[in-house]
C-alpha cells in the first residue's frame, strides 16, 4: 500500500510560515509516506526547503499562481503511489493519522476515499473551539453522506487519503476556485464511490486570515457553482433552501466589500427562495442606516 502526499503552498499568504510544521506532521508518520511532492504554485519568492525535508520531499514549482486544485493536479500526474494524501500547508497531520486511514481502506477494500475528523486551530496553533460535522466510524452510504456534502463541505481536505485512480477517473481537482476539493468529493460521490470515516484520524485544521476560505464573497460564490453543478443530488426544496444560504453569504461578503446594493439585492433574492430569520432581517434593515452600515462586516469571518 503505497502513498503519495501533495502539499500545495503559495507563500505570499501566509501559507510558508507553517510550511516546516505541516511537512514534520506528514514526515514522522508511521509509516511514513513512499513520496512527499510540494507544488509551489507561483510563489513570488520560490518556496525552499532545508534539512531533512529537503532531502525527503520533491519540490515542484508552478510559474504562474492558479490555486489549490491545480497545484494538486500537477503533483497528482507525477505520483504512481495505489493511494494519495492530502495535506494542505497550513494544516497538521497529528500522531497515527496515516496508519489509522491505512487500516480502514484495507478493511474496507471497495471505499475509494478515506477522510478523517479536524481539530480547529487559530494562527497561534491554540483550539478555537469550533466543531465540525462528524459521523459514524466506518462506510458512509450515499443516502446519509450525499445530503449533507451537497449543502456543505464536511470533509477536511488534509484528511483524505484516496485512491489514485479513483482520483483520475473523477477528473482530479478541478472545479471551482477555493472549492476544488468539495466539488471533486461529489463527483466521486456521483460516481458511486464509497466513502468511509475514520475519527481516529485526526488532523489540525487552521484558520488564519491568509487563507484562502478567509474571503466570503469568493467563498459564496465558489459555493454556488458546486451546487448548480450538483443540483441533481437533492430534491428541489432543499435546492431552494441551499440556494437561499449561498445567496445570504454571497450578500455577507459584499457588506465586507462595502458593496452595499448588492448585499441587499442578495438579501431579496434569498428570501424569495426561504423565508428569512431574525438575523437576516436585522441585516437588511441595518443596511438601509448609512451610518450603522458603517460598522457591518468588521468581524473576523471566523
């Protein structure tokens, strides 16, 4: 059972700072990893690597930035690895993580994808406290995963240990910017694919303002070509009713952008497809108050 790790990194956000303490998690596995590739997607200053991590990861750089799923797809075609892992640069792999996902995929032989539960951490590598959604240990039929990975991504990506050619055979990770990583789970997803969970696997998952799922509006609007492309999985009310969630954060980040009538036209449009609640109708009156409009959308988005 060979393993491949991908480690996408754009240094200029923040991501290269972790970089050493993501590559130590990856590299004190046991087992270790058959090959560690870093992609270097267009850093303005080359990543470099040094010590140990030098001479045990190949470092590939990109010319030009084109985000996450990209980056991956470009170590995923030089990897003959049965299986690759994912580990972003800002993320950690904690003790046992690989081993415990190695032994649910040889139990469970027809799963394609293996993804394990998150520990939320700030910049300062502390819990912040927030929880994420589980499920129970083990394979996860269509009928249980399929509704919730269609409203929300609940897969951390640095978790997922898959099969190659399951992989290739889903199209990589294209897809939307910011969302590759979701959008590729629900092809697979579609495909039949067999997923399983593994709590045991456990990675740390960090939010910090340099990351890419920092910015809302973009976020929102990746969200929303997910779900027109996978509408096909849910019925029409929960489609109506996802819709109406992405376009409340779409009209979330355009306060953050200060692009006010915007927001207020998302708003309206959120509430011709579901009724709004409290907090969404506080927000669309306080936009109408110049002067407390003013003070929307200051807050750390986590």
């Amino acid at each position: 059972m060979t393993v491949g790790v991908i480690v996408p990194v754009y240094a200029a956000i923040g991501e290269a700072r972790y970089l050493a303490q993501a590559l130590d998690g990856v590299l004190e596995q046991q087992p270790p990893p058959d090959r560690v590739i870093v992609v270097d997607d267009g850093s303005p200053m080359p990543v470099r690597l040094a010590g140990a991590q030098a001479s045990r990861c190949q470092l590939v750089r990109r010319e030009r930035r084109a985000g996450p799923g990209p980056a991956r797809d470009t170590a995923l075609a030089l990897l003959e690895t049965e299986f690759v892992a994912c580990a972003d640069a800002d993320d950690v792999w904690l003790k046992d993580k690989l081993a415990t996902q190695l032994r649910a995929l040889e139990r469970e032989r027809g799963a394609a994808l293996c993804f394990g539960a998150a520990m939320i951490i700030g910049p300062d590598g502390e819990p912040t406290g927030e929880r994420w959604r589980t499920f129970d240990p083990g394979p996860l039929t269509s009928s249980v995963l399929g509704p919730v990975l269609f409203e929300h991504n609940p897969i951390p990506t640095s978790s997922v240990l898959a099969r190659r050619t399951a992989l290739l055979a889903a199209g990589g990770f294209a897809g939307p910017p910011q969302c590759e990583d979701w959008a590729l789970w629900l092809r697979l997803l579609e495909r039949g694919e067999q997923f399983v969970f593994a709590p045991e696997a456990r990675v740390a998952y960090r939010r910090h303002s340099g990351s890419v799922t920092a910015n809302v509006a973009a976020l929102a609007e990746a969200a929303m070509a997910v779900h027109e492309a996978h509408r096909g999985l849910v019925d029409e009310q929960t489609y109506r009713r996802v819709r109406a969630a992405d376009l409340t954060a779409l009209a979330r980040g355009r306060v953050r952008q200060r692009h006010y009538a915007a927001a207020r036209a998302g708003l309206r449009a959120a509430a011709a497809l579901q009724p709004p609640g409290a907090r969404d109708r506080a927000l669309r009156a306080a936009l109408s108050v110049p002067g407390l409009r003013a003070l929307l959308g200051r807050r750390h988005p986590y």
